[in-house]
C-alpha cells in the first residue's frame, strides 16, 4: 500500500508482515532526507539500553539513546528542535533539524539550555540505495504517512508509536495494533 510518496520529514510505518527483522520490525521511521541518490531515516521506536552518558561520559544527564537503524551504528547521530543552539543544523521539515556542531551539545545539555524533550539520540541510522525503498514500497514493507508530530516527534513516547499508527490506519491494520510482536506466541 503506497499512501504517499517517500519525502523528508514523513514518516514510514513498517508493514505487520515484517516479522523477523530485528531493526525494521514494528518500526516508525522517521525519513531524514530523500533523493534520487537515496533515503536516509531514524527509527523512532527502538530505545537501546545506553544512555548519552555511557557513550559521552561527561554528560551526566539520562537521554536515552535510540537504535536508529542497521547503518553504522557505531556513529552518533542526533535530531532536534534548537537549531539556534546547534550551528550547521540540516532543517528535515517542520521545526526539526538533523545533526549540526556536536561540539557544543554536551555543554548546553550541561547547562540545562537543551532538554530530553529537544534532542533525540541514535546509534546507527537507516538507509537505503537509489530505488531500494522504492523497491520496498511496491513490496508493501512500508506505509507512508505525514509526520503529523511535526517537531514534537521528539518527545513522542515511543513503547505504543507503531500501534498507534496502526490504530489510525484503520481497517485490517487495527487487527494488528493487538497482535502479539511474535505471531508465534499467538
């Protein structure tokens, strides 16, 4: 089912049917840049067990870290809403930005000047080749939708996402929204 078309700033709904995918199942994406050349996306669901303080150690703070997906994930990535604190920000749309001079974060988390609810963390991000998601999409891996969160994505709790997403897209996806992560356990 392709609702939309892939564009930055929407957000991509991983289909019940992928099952077995550690990284894609049950996932939101949220697509950080998409061109001719490629797509690349965070997984807005998938908390790991590291806080920034484990990876930053002096950053005291506790800001959960997110698995952003199966590329690189040996890198940290970051989005957020304070492009005015964060030179070199890249806007995705809506209020939210990607990434800018990471030299200055651990000071304002620091100074309390950026909060939990402004920043989000990953390890790793998702990406896809010229027309691999494309590719996806006609193999209905993904549903499309507006990131109707707009800048506030960032705090959205992430433990019910997908089945919200699943619920308001109604029909035989609501079925789902109560499905067991492992259909095996049902």
């Amino acid at each position: 089912m392709i609702s939309l078309q892939p564009s930055k700033g929407h957000l991509l709904i991983a289909e019940p049917s992928i099952i077995g995918d550690m990284s894609f199942n049950r996932s939101v994406v949220l697509l950080a840049d998409h061109t001719e050349q490629g797509s690349i996306g965070f997984i807005m669901n998938k908390p790991l067990e590291y806080l920034l303080s484990d990876l930053v150690p002096e950053i005291e703070k506790e800001f959960t870290i997110y698995n952003g997906g199966p590329v690189e994930q040996d890198n940290l990535y970051f989005i957020h809403k304070v492009p005015e604190l964060i030179p070199n920000s890249v806007e995705i749309s809506n209020g939210i930005y990607w990434g800018g001079d990471f030299s200055s974060v651990p000071e304002l988390i620091l100074q309390q000047k950026i909060t939990p609810s402004e920043i989000r963390f990953f390890l790793g991000y998702s990406g896809w080749d010229s027309q691999q998601l494309d590719e996806e999409l006609k193999a209905n891996s993904w549903v499309i939708v507006k990131n109707t969160y707009e800048k506030n994505i960032i705090s959205k709790a992430y433990d019910t996402f997908w089945k919200e997403k699943m619920i308001e897209l109604g029909g035989d996806y609501m079925l789902w929204s109560n499905a067991p992560e492992n259909p095996a356990y049902n």
